[in-house]
C-alpha cells in the first residue's frame, strides 16, 4: 500500500504540478471530503463511545484551527 500510495502521489504531482487555484481548490475539497467521510464512517462512532459529546466540539474546533493555519500560511 505505501508503494501504490507513493506512486500515486508522484504521478500526481507529474500530472497535476502546474494547476491553477481554481481545479486545485476542486481537488482539495474533494480531498477534504473524503477524509470527513473516513471520519464520520469509521472514527467517530468509536471516538463518540469512548470520549462522549465533547469528541464532535473537539472535531470542529481541530478543522477550524486546520483552516486557519492554512490560510495564514497560504
């Protein structure tokens, strides 16, 4: 898996170096979305068993502060 995720990665950035903002803020948020699918399917269930109702605060204040990072840093 990590071979096929590496070759993958460099295939992209062969392919895809050159975007513009626009396809590339398309291919982020899909890239987001698919990640918040992962949480929402397989994490958070077991997350909300084992930490309770603070667990989806702490989510979305992690997103912000990832949001935020982003965009002072880009």
């Amino acid at each position: 898996m990590a071979i096929i995720s590496t070759a993958a990665a460099v295939l992209g950035y062969v392919v895809l170096g050159g975007i513009s903002d626009v396809p590339l803020a398309l291919v982020q948020a899909f890239a987001a979305g698919a990640i918040l699918c992962m949480l929402a399917d397989t994490m958070m269930p077991e997350a909300y068993e084992h930490g309770g109702g603070v667990v989806g605060l702490a989510t979305v204040v992690g997103f912000a502060i990832a949001f935020l990072l982003s965009s002072v840093n880009g």
